[in-house]
C-alpha cells in the first residue's frame, strides 16, 4: 500500500507516512486532512528543512603561537582564542619594557597567571634591550618608534612559529586602543609572507574593558605605561619632545 501524501504548510510535498502516523498527526491537532482520496494531510507549519552544516571556524584545532606583551592583555585574548578553538601558546618576547626591574615584574605577572590557566609560553631569552635601542636609534618620536617596536617583536614570532610549525601567529596588542592596528596588521602580512605562518589579525579592541576587569578578577599587575623609556617619559610629562602631540601625532 502506496504511504500518505504529506504537504508542508505552504503546500510542498514532502516525504510520505504511514496511515497510522498520519492519524496521529491529525488527532493532535498537528495536521489537516486535506483529501481522503488519495489520503492528503498537510502540517501546520512549514517544516524547516535541514540546515548546511555550521561553518567550521577557521582557528578549529589550530596552533596558534600568541605574541603576549603582558599579563592583563592576555586574559581575554587567551580566552577569546581558546573559545574559538585554537590551541594556543604564549610567547614572550618585550625588550621594549625598561627599567629591568619593570620587565622582570611583568614577566614574573605572566608566569603567574599562566600557570593558573595552563597555557605554555615560550620565554625567549635573553632580555634583548641593546637591540631595542639600537633599533630605534634616531626614530625616537612616539609612533615612529612604535612602528620598529613591532617590528623586533613580531618578527622575532613570527620566526618562532615558523620554526615551531604553528599553523599562525598573532599577538594581544591587537586588543589595546593605544596601538596602531594598521601598521600591526601591514607588518603581521608582510612577516607572514616572508616566514610562511599565516598571520592572525583582529580588531580585540572591544575585549579592553573586560581585560580590565579580568586583571583584577586574577590580581594581576597593571602598569601604568606602555613599556619604553620614553613611554613612561611621555605619562609623566606631557611636554617630553618624543610625545605624540609634539609630532602632530
Ligand atoms: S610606546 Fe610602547 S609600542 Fe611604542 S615604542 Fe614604546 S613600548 Fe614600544
């Protein structure tokens, strides 16, 4: 025996039932006969069809090497990348953070809290600073010092993950409002290019306040400039000639 004809609530046919599934569907209430002959119900609502499949994210499962400037900025990009399902790992790597003694605090901040949410780092030794300054000697201005900044440290990540085999890198300056995401984003495309690891760009800015409150959640050192010399010249005195608003910046 032929199943009953089964309409959708806009009248498309569906797949057939059986008669006694039909009557079911009628005497909940479910359905409405339409036609005895031949035996025609139609459902109430139009029944959804199946949906395509969910888009895999593109951070599923992959190794993400994470460029971690400090302790607070790493709460909720960890976890942001995590949530998206990258497996991720810290890399330090900041010798544009003076005095010694200011690094060392920002570090050991890291080590804490990394350990207490399990994330590997890799700690690059040793404290490069000779090498921060002699990069930057001569681009002292606020933003054109911060461009070679980036520069020493994404590099050094972008070799590193090559060298590790990650399938990216990345970094958490992207969620401050005091970096510049453009000249971030050009220099993450151009190092991928050049060390064959895909780069991992996104505007984080909207993760700041929540950073914020993480870091206090954790007990985490906060620092009061961004790490250089100069920067912290530049919180104390606003008339330092390296400031931003001394270059039109
Ligand atoms: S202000 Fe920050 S980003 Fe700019 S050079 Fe100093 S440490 Fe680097």
């Amino acid at each position: 025996m032929s199943g009953v004809i089964v309409l959708d609530g806009e009248g498309k046919r569906l797949a057939d039932c059986s008669e006694a599934k039909a009557e079911k569907l009628l005497a909940s209430g479910r359905a409405r006969l339409v036609s005895q002959n031949p035996f025609t119900i139609q459902l109430d609502a139009v029944i959804p069809l199946p949906q395509a499949e969910a888009q895999e994210d593109p951070l599923q499962g992959k190794r993400l090497l994470l460029h971690i400037c400090c302790g607070p900025c790493a709460t909720f990009t960890v976890r942001y990348f995590r949530e998206r399902g990258a497996q991720v790992t810290g890399y330090w790597y900041n010798p544009n953070i003076h005095p010694y003694s200011e690094y060392l605090k920002r570090r050991e901040t890291l080590a804490r809290y990394a350990e207490e949410i399990s994330l590997p780092v890799l700690w690059e030794a040793p404290y490069d600073v000779i090498e921060f300054f002699r990069r930057i000697a001569g681009h002292e201005a606020f933003g054109e010092r911060c461009a070679l900044c980036y520069r020493l440290r994404l590099e050094r990540t972008a070799r590193a993950a090559a060298e590790g085999g990650f399938d990216l890198f990345s970094t958490t300056l992207l969620i401050s409002p005091y970096q510049n995401l453009q000249i971030l984003r050009a220099l993450g495309e151009e190092l991928s290019r050049i060390y064959g690891v895909a780069f991992y760009f996104e505007n984080l800015r909207r993760g700041f306040a929540e950073h914020h409150r993480l870091a206090e959640e954790h007990g985490l050192y906060r620092q009061r400039y961004c790490g250089c010399l100069y920067s912290e010249w530049e919180s104390l005195d606003p008339s330092a000639p390296t400031h931003r608003r001394r270059q039109g910046g």
